[in-house]
C-alpha cells in the first residue's frame, strides 16, 4: 500500500463546506523540488478567494495553501539537508499545485527559505506568507528611510500588524488604522505610534498628526478607500497598494489627474519567497526570540477545524494571523 497523508481537499469552489479533511497520497519531491514535513500554516484571504471560486488563477482538485513552516524531508539535489527548518511560501502553492493545507506539501527549491529558530510552531507558523508581504510592501513599494512615517491602512490584519512591528523595527513613526475604536489597543500593542480609528477619511486625521502627510503608506483595505489613502501622504511620497480587506479590486472610470495629488507615486506589491531574503527572515525571529518584536498570532486551529477557521476569517474574527497546527509524530 502507497503511504498517504491528511488534508484538505476542495474539489469545487463553493462556501466553507466545500474544506475536507482526508487521506491523500503522500507526495514525492523530483530534482529541483524539496519535500517539507508541514508543522503549522497560516490562513490568508487569498485562500478564502481561492475557495469560493473568486481568484483569478488556479484550478480544482487542489489541496489549497499559500504558505508552511516546517522541515525538510527529502531535497534529491542536495540544496537543503534533511532536517532544515523552512519556510514554504507563493509561487503557485495551493492554486497550480497542491499547498500548505497538509502534513506534507512538495515546493520547488525557489520557494523555500531556510532559518533556525527554537520558537513554537504555531508562532512560526504566522510567519512566512505575513512577513513576506509586509517586508516586500516596504522594501519593494515604499522604500522608506529610518525617521520616516508610514501609514498602515488596514492595520489590523496581519500584514498590518506586521508592518507595524517592522516600522518599529526599522526606525519608522508608524501610524495605523482600524474600523473598530475596540482595537485600537491591539494596535499600540504591535508597534503602532498612532491607533487611527476609520471611519472613511483618514486623510485629514493624519494631517492632523503630520501636516505635510506622510512620507509613505500601504493600503491594504483596496480600491474603495485608496484615494484618501493618496491624499494623507506628502508630495514625493509613495502609496503601496498590497492588498483588498474589503474585495474591491478595480476602481471604476479611474482618472488619474484626479485621483492622484501632485507628486504623490503610487505603486504596488504582490511578490513571492524571492523577495524575502533568509538574513531578513532569520532576524526578524531572532528579534522575536529577544522580546524585540512580537507575531500577531490571532487563533489557533486543528486541521480537523479548517471549515471554522474560514467561516472566523470571513467573520473577521481571527483576531490577528490564523494558524493551522500540525501534530508531529
């Protein structure tokens, strides 16, 4: 008999429902591929789009799951040693080919990122696909300097709280938005200077706090609020579009000598594992290990609980990045 392997297979878009946990068979690495032992994983919005048939890429059966931390098994040309802790992460994992949601998951090398950290699972589990996009945002969109300000729409998400904890990191004055006055302490928590209460035009509350506007911001709510985001930052300063909270992904009857203030630049991000390099991952554990930051871990789930942990991310109530945990043995 083959050997198999838990997890979660959608077989057609649909609601949470469609999530089932079985037996599978267990994967095989080629040449140029790295088979990893899934620890934990974490939950994104970008899966819940993929399961109820929204994104705009993939295809179905598939075992979905962008992102995994756990520990090499098998690498057949030697890039990595049995036994390397890493992290797994884009690059079609989840849409192209089968992902994370699994105890085991086959990636090709380029997608994995190698560290060495004692902290638990569960916590490094939150990391990869978070740490990733937030570090991307800033060092691929926004580009800031130490002494900068950096505005975080959409704070409280987990990329928002990671970006808070690397503004803090980096030097940066980091001011952060949430829709909820209830969690703005969550905010000031992670590393925001200023806890922004949205109520839709945040722009003018920034220029309260910083006349001229901001040096930089990452808009992570979407197209439905990026144009106050544009008006809240300084002529030279940029606007990184990263990610749609509120699923609005187009602006209709887009002009941009309306839409954008002189001299303000607006770009975007949506990078993969190249674009986080391993000194940068390894550090910023290593902070985490010394108290010098803090993982935004909202809940923690049992693969069993996969259909209650997407109906809690399309309630927003996660709470910060939701983990899968895995049990070895």
């Amino acid at each position: 008999m083959s050997a198999t392997m838990r997890a979660v297979v959608v077989d057609q878009p649909g609601g949470p429902q469609v999530l089932q946990v079985r037996d599978v068979p267990l994967p095989h690495a080629e040449p140029g591929q790295v088979l990893v032992r899934v620890h934990a994983f974490g939950l994104n919005r970008s899966e819940l789009h993929f399961r109820s048939g929204q994104a705009w890429s993939g295809s179905f059966p598939r075992i979905p799951g962008i992102e995994a931390a756990g520990v090499v098994e098998d690498a057949p040309g030697g890039e990595l040693a049995v036994g390397t802790q890493v992290m797994a992460m884009m690059g079609g994992m989840g849409r192209t080919f089968d992902g994370g949601y699994a105890e085991h998951v086959v990636v090709p090398v380029s997608q994995v990122v190698p560290f060495s950290s004692d902290l638990p699972w569960e916590v490094l589990g939150a990391v990869p696909e978070m740490l990733q996009t937030a570090y991307g945002s800033l060092a691929v969109g926004v580009r800031p300097s130490a002494g900068d300000t950096l505005l975080v729409r959409g704070g409280t998400s987990s990329v928002g709280l990671a970006l808070a904890v690397l503004g803090r990191l980096q030097g940066l004055t980091v001011l952060s938005t949430t829709r909820s006055p209830a969690r703005r302490p969550l905010l000031e928590q992670t590393g925001a200077h200023h806890a922004l209460v949205d109520d839709g035009h945040v722009a003018d509350q920034v220029r309260d706090l910083v006349p001229d506007g901001v040096d930089g911001a990452v808009e992570l709510v979407g197209s439905d609020v990026l144009r106050d985001t544009l008006r809240a930052v300084r002529p030279g300063g940029t606007v990184c579009f990263t990610g749609m909270l509120s699923d609005r992904w187009t602006i209709p009857e887009f002009y941009p000598m309306d839409w954008l203030p002189n001299g303000v630049r607006l770009t975007a991000y949506s990078g993969d594992a190249a674009d986080l390099p391993p000194a940068v991952l390894q550090d910023f554990l290593d902070a985490v290990a010394a108290g010098r930051a803090r993982v935004p871990v909202g809940k923690v789930y049992a693969l069993d609980d996969i259909v209650r942990a997407h109906l809690d991310m399309e309630a927003g109530a996660v709470g910060g990045k939701g983990v899968v945990l895995l049990q070895a043995g």
